[in-house]
C-alpha cells in the first residue's frame, strides 16, 4: 500500500489547523447596572456597578459615566474610571461615588434607570447604553438597597 496519499492528506490537514484564526471574535455592546447603592454616613452614595461583557473575547475597560435617576428624579452624574479585563460574556463590578441625592424611601423598593456610554481601551470601543431596574433594601442592612 502506498503512504504517500495519507501521510500528505495528514500533512494537510495539519497545515491547514495551524492556519486557522479560531472563533470569531464578535463585539457586542456592553452595558451597566447598580448591583448595590449605600448611603454613607456623611450622605453620600457608594453605588456598585456592574459592567457587563457580551463580546466573544475578554475585553479592558477604562470608564463608565452615567447620568442616574432614582424614582424618577435627576440623582446626578457618576463616574468611575478603571484598568479592568472582563473575560467574554462575563461581568465584574467597579465603584463609583456620587455626592447626595434625593432621599431614598427605607421601607420599600425603588425604580433607577442609568443612562451614559462605557469605554474599553482594548479594543478602542466606546458603547452608550441605558439600563432601567428596581433595588429593595436590603434586610438588616440600613441605607443599603440590592
């Protein structure tokens, strides 16, 4: 039996592996969501964010900013700038600050939307996005809504 035919098939194929790119690499906009919200001692807010990768690879983020309104009211303008890799379809939380707000109801939940853009420095992207939920305090925890 002649080896040639297979032995060239096989190099072939293993060629043509070594040439391949793998998956494709999709880019998806990411978006943002208030995971926590405490209302510190001196008033202001520590509020959790968590950003969200829905790209087919990791990405590094660089900042999130965000208009914010609580119960229907402007609460103010957050910011947060970070060096963070986010694996692919994978999120990781930042903190931001924002000084005051209007005061937040103890005993019940309250309806938030954020509005603003998200930037990653690998790949260069920049996504806008708007992100309305609900947080309920937190039981046991005072100033402090999930």
């Amino acid at each position: 039996m002649n080896l040639r035919i297979p032995l060239a098939a096989l190099a072939l194929g293993a060629a043509l592996a070594a040439c391949s790119s793998g998956p494709p690499r999709r880019v998806h906009p990411s978006t943002a969501s208030i995971q926590q919200l405490a209302v510190e001692a001196d008033g202001s807010w520590r509020l959790t964010l968590r950003l969200q990768n829905f790209s087919t690879f990791p990405m590094r983020y660089s900042s999130v900013e965000a208009k914010l309104s609580i119960d229907g009211k402007d609460a103010g303008t957050l910011s947060a700038t970070t060096d963070l890799e986010i694996l692919a379809n994978s999120g990781e939380t930042v903190v931001a600050r924002l000084q005051g707000g209007p005061p937040l109801p103890p005993e019940r939940d309250i309806p938030y939307q954020l509005e603003g853009t998200i930037r990653t420095s690998e790949p260069n992207e920049s996504f806008d996005f708007e992100r309305s939920s609900r947080l309920s305090p937190v039981p046991g925890v005072a100033n402090t809504w999930r």
